[in-house]
C-alpha cells in the first residue's frame, strides 16, 4: 500500500495533525512537537498526550514522525549551544515516548569550525546519550551539505549508524541528496544512487522517504524544495523513486510548498498519480 503523507502543523491541539493529515488525504505523516525556530518547550499535558494517543491508535495514519525543531546542533564547537541542543534532542525523546511516536528525525548537525572529524565524532557522543529505549528510533537525515552541514555523504550516515549504540535508522531526503550530487532523476540514476546507499549506510536502515523535488539542480548544494515533478528531479525521477522497488513499501513524507502552485493536497494526489497501479 501507498504510504504518503505530508508535515502538518499541531497548531490547536496535537491530534489535530492526524485530522489535518486525513483530510487532505495523507495516511502518514510529520510535525514539530513545538514552534521549530525557538526553544521555548511546551511539553505536551496529559490530556492532550492522550488525546493524541488515541487517535493515533487507529492506524489509519501511520506512523507519524517527529522532525526535530531547527536550532539544536549536536556538532557545534560553542558549548552554550550545545548544552541546549543537547537538553532539547532529549526533550524530544520524552515527547515521543509520551506520545507513542516511534520516530524522531534528526539533522545530524553543522561542525562551524570544528572540522568534519570531529564533528562526527560529537555527534555520534551525544546520541549516545540519549535514552531511547526500545520505543524510541532516531531517524538521521540526508542533508544537502551546505555551509558546513554534515550527513550529506552516506559514508558520513553509514559512520554514524556504525558507531552509536543507541536504536537508529535513516531518512533519505530526496531534495537534500539531489543538492548534495545523488543523482535522482532517472529510473537509471535512482538505481544507482541506491546501490550507492546499500553498500554504505544499507537499505535495511532506510526507514522513511521526504519526497521533496528540488529547485536547483544536481550536486548544487542548495536547500530548497518544489512540487513533485515541477522541480530539477522532475517527473521521471519522481516516478522512478515512487514506484522503486526497494523504495515503495516505504513511508513517503511531503515538506513541499505550498503557494498558488499548488498546495499539500495538491501534491499528495500527484504522489497518487504517479504511482502505478494505484487503487
Ligand atoms: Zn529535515
Ligand atoms: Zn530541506
């Protein structure tokens, strides 16, 4: 079965999503447990926490992902700000434990500085300090490799992956690889580009798809979404990556705009046209 959904807001109350998510027709699905660009924590009560729970029970919509607010950065050199990022990836565990939530996406982190190596190395440090138990599957996220961005190379995922001992899997975002020279946009390129990922990082690993068409074009190192099909990927390589076979039992997660374009139901149908054989 298609799996596809898009990142939706919480705003009102946390179960909110789920409806908002069902009724542009996604059966899976992303959001922030805060406001993603500031610090401030509002930790769910347990009301809403059960609230959520229990529609999210119903399965009709899953899984459901949590994406990691913005400023945290488990690779700077400052401490201040790693102090902060780290407390706030651990509130991020609470949250998901207490909302049954099984996945928290994460972007690895930015070194500013502190050079590849040891960027990695903190990074894989302070993962290890997270109590994630059994419940709880941190997600790493390809990135487009901006600036001094890690987790663009699947070397550098595959690194990480290796040598945490904590539970965690991937998401390979397709506008972020692309940017970061995975070529996608092809049946031919999307074999490839997985055949690269399996002997590094390793299929097994990848957990969840954000199927995001990019703006710029191969190898540009730039973060910026488009529709599915409108974009440098385009319609070929949207295709190709719906309907691979070692990709389309997986969840695809939608963060693409939404403008006079079109807009998340928009895009979620065009997933659904895309796919063969879609009933
Ligand atoms: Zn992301
Ligand atoms: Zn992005």
């Amino acid at each position: 079965m298609l799996k596809v959904g898009v990142h939706v807001s919480i705003s009102g109350d946390l179960f909110r999503a789920i409806d908002r998510e069902r009724e542009i027709g996604g059966n899976c699905g992303q959001i922030f447990s805060h406001s993603p660009r500031g610090w401030s924590f509002t930790f769910p009560s347990n009301e809403e926490a059960k609230n959520f729970r229990r529609k999210y029970r119903n399965k009709d919509v899953n899984p459901f992902v949590i994406h990691e607010a913005y400023l945290p950065n488990l690779a700077t050199p400052k401490d201040e700000l790693y102090k902060k990022s780290l407390k706030a990836t651990k509130k991020e565990v609470e949250v998901a434990k207490k909302l049954d939530i099984r996945y928290i996406n994460i972007h690895p982190g930015t070194h500013t500085g502190l050079g590849e190596s040891k960027g990695l190395k903190k990074i894989i440090r302070s993962l290890n300090k997270l109590e994630t138990g059994d419940g709880v599957i941190i997600l790493l996220e390809t990135t487009s490799g901006s600036g001094t961005m890690l987790g663009y190379s699947f070397e550098q995922i595959s690194k990480i992956l290796n040598e945490t001992t904590i539970n965690t899997g991937v998401t390979l975002d397709t506008c972020h690889s692309f940017a970061a020279g995975y070529d996608l946009s092809s049946k031919k390129a999307v074999n490839e580009t997985l055949d690269e990922f399996d002997s590094t990082v390793g299929l097994d690993n990848l957990e969840l798809i954000h199927l995001n068409d990019s703006k710029h074009g191969l190898g540009s190192k730039k973060d910026r979404h488009e529709h599915i099909g409108l974009g440098k990927i385009g319609e070929e390589g949207m295709k190709s990556i719906i309907n691979n076979e070692r990709l389309r039992d997986l969840p695809f997660v939608l963060e693409t705009p939404e403008n006079s374009k079109r807009g998340d139901k928009e895009n979620i149908q065009k997933v659904k046209e895309f796919r063969e054989n879609y009933n």
